[in-house]
C-alpha cells in the first residue's frame, strides 16, 4: 500500500509587491461581476450584458501597433481535463500548442510598449509536479513522440525581430505551470539552475504583470491547485519587477487585461482589438470551438453540449471553482468577434490550442487559428 502525502505546510512566505505601483488605467466595467446578489445563474447574466458592454467602449480605444504570434511546443494534455466530459475519443492524451503572443503599442504619452503574453519557460516549466509525474511514468522516447519542439522564447525573439532589453511587460492568463526565475532573474543562487551566483534576468527592462490575487493564492495552495504550480520559484523574484493588479486594466489602445477567474482565482485574459475586429486569449478553453460546442465536429462534443445544455465546454484541469469558469468563458466569448473564415467560430485564441495529431483519434478540431497577425513591428 502507497501512503498518501498530506501537504498541511504554513504558507510561503513570498514578499508581495507594493500594492501602489500598477500599470495601465483601471477598468471598472467588470467590477460588478464581484458583487452579484444571487447564485452563478444570476452572475451569468450579468456576465454577457457586461461583456456586451465592454465591446463598444473598448473598440473605442483604437488598435495596438503589432501583434504577432510564436509556436513554443506542443504537448500531451490529458483528453478529460482539456475536453471536460463531452468527447467520446477513447485516446487518453489530445496535443496542444503553446504559443507566445508579441504585442506592442504606442501609449498615449507616445511611448511604445512591448508585451509577451505566454513566454512559457518550456524546460523549467517541465518541472510542474503535474508533468514531472507524467514524465516519470513514461520513458523519454515516449515523451519525444509525442511532444513537439517549436523554438524556445529566447530564440523566436531574434525571428521576430525583438531585442529582449525592449520588452517591458511579460503576463501569462495564469501562472499554472510557469516558472519565471530566467526571465526576471533572483536575488539569490538558485540550487537547480544557478547554484553560485543569482539568475541574470534575460529580459532587464521587463515587468511581470500579474493578479494579486493570483500571488497570494500561490503563497498557500490548496491540494486540488498544488500539482499545476511551482510556487517556490517565486519566492526569490526581485520584487520591484512585479506589477500587481486587481481586476480588470486598458494597457495601451486596444489592448485590455480583463479579470477573468474560476479556472484559478487570478485568472486574466487578453483582450485586443486588431484590424479583423476584437480577440480574446486565454486557457480557458483549449480550442474556439469549445466556445460555440454546437459547431464542433468532434465526436461527442456537440452532442454532449446540446444534451446537458451546457454553450462551453470548459479547460477542466483544476476544476477550482467550475461555474465561474464557465461563466468567465461566456464573457470571452460575448467579447470577441467571429472567424474572419468561418463565422461559426470566434477569435477566442487559446494560448494553448488543440492541435490535431493521429496519435490522439477522434480529437481532432474542427477549426484553428493557429496564429494572428495584426500591424507590423
Ligand atoms: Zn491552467
């Protein structure tokens, strides 16, 4: 018999940044999602009518100079976390695409602004308890089979023509997973990766932008959170290069952070407007067309959305607070606007898109976005 580990640890103490320094200008929009009196089925309608709100206002604010998109990996996710319970593929593993998202902007004051959204740390990232226990079961060949090497972040930066010293903001939609010493550097050595001297940060002139609450959950993790976090890499981060934020911020014309929790409490999702009209990316969905489930193609999926009535089909990793979820899908998915291609789908991007892949049958999506393109450098 295995005996079973109790984790019942204090807290971790991991120094939280000034609450004052910020970014951006606050968005009050979405605040009355945290007050709604009744249950989720009144904060999901309170959830579309803001959503729609939040379209004219923000379309209003123009468009960021440059979007773009990298390929980081690809990667075996279990096929019940990232399809919820709808598909009736017996493959137990899809394969999603991670992807980092460049975005730049000139702020009103004329100053342009760079912005990596997603630059998963792809070799320390391996380390999440969730994939190290994965990696431990199966022997490397099994692993390389099934993964996909795109590039690392630091080498698609000198493709895209960025310097890392111009990047002034790194943000991810969550930090499940991320381990972000090498991007920010630490104060002190680091026994895994640098164990005489601190970690030089590859990207000297760049913040990390991120929910406070997002910070403090990760200081005292709950087990259903625990296998998807690294939280001790975070406890030697140089402070003053993290911006906290609370809720909901416009950063620059057409590009919004908006609040988007249930798959974790500190849950955000980009939002920009671009030349094909408004676009959303997050986690928390694997492809767009879990956002309008009735189009899908995949078996199972429309079927299993029409019989429970159910208009998304969620990322269910965690499973941290579901409804919520849901209903954060719902927002995302009254924010964007339809496919330029096919109108059936949105430009809901997912960070970490389903890609189709033989090894995993009857999970194939039914339609990509597989990058976007908007301005130029
Ligand atoms: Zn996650």
């Amino acid at each position: 018999m295995t005996a079973t580990t109790i984790h019942d640890d204090a807290p971790l103490v991991m120094p939280l940044p000034d609450r004052e320094r910020t970014v951006g200008e606050r968005i009050d929009t979405f605040d009355r999602l945290d007050t709604v009196e009744g249950g989720w089925g009144a904060h999901l309608r309170v959830a579309r009518r803001t959503a729609t709100d939040f379209r004219g206002e923000f379309a209003a604010t123009g468009t960021p100079d440059w979007v773009t998109t990298a390929d980081l990996y690809g990667l075996p996710y279990p096929t019940k976390f990232g399809l919820f319970r709808a598909p009736l593929s017996p493959a137990p593993y899809v394969t999603i695409t991670n992807r980092m998202m460049v975005i730049r902007w000139t702020g009103s004051d004329g100053d342009r602004k760079t912005m990596l959204w997603e630059p998963s740390d792809v070799d320390l990232d391996a380390n999440t308890p969730y994939f190290k226990s994965l990696a431990d079961r199966y022997p490397d060949q099994v692993t390389d089979y099934l993964t996909d090497d795109h590039g690392r972040v630091l080498e698609s930066l000198p493709r895209l023509g960025i310097d890392p010293a111009d990047v002034d903001y790194l943000a991810f939609d969550h930090l499940h997973t991320q381990d972000v010493r090498r991007w920010l550097g630490t104060t002190v050595p680091q026994a895994d990766i640098s164990p005489n001297e601190s970690v030089i940060s590859a990207f000297p002139n760049a913040n990390l932008i991120v929910q406070r609450q997002e910070l403090e959950a990760m200081a005292d993790l709950h087990p259903l959170q625990r296998p998807w976090y690294q939280p001790q890499t975070y406890v030697d981060l140089p402070n003053e290069r993290i911006i906290t934020i609370d809720g909901s911020v416009m950063l620059g014309p057409g590009v919004a952070i908006v609040k988007t929790p249930g798959h974790v409490i500190g849950n955000q999702t980009l939002v920009l407007n671009t030349s094909t009209g408004i676009w959303a990316c997050s986690e928390n969905v694997i492809a767009t067309e879990c956002l309008t489930p009735e189009h899908s193609k995949i078996p199972g999926v429309a079927k299993w959305a029409a019989r429970w009535g159910q208009e998304v089909i969620l990322n269910a990793n965690t499973i941290e607070t579901t409804a919520q979820q849901y209903n954060s899908c719902v927002l995302e998915k009254h924010l964007v606007d339809r496919a330029q291609s096919d109108s059936r789908f949105l430009q809901f991007f997912p960070s970490s898109e389903l890609t189709g892949r033989w090894t995993s049958p009857g999970t194939s999506p039914t339609f990509v976005h597989r990058r976007i393109e908007h301005g130029s450098r």
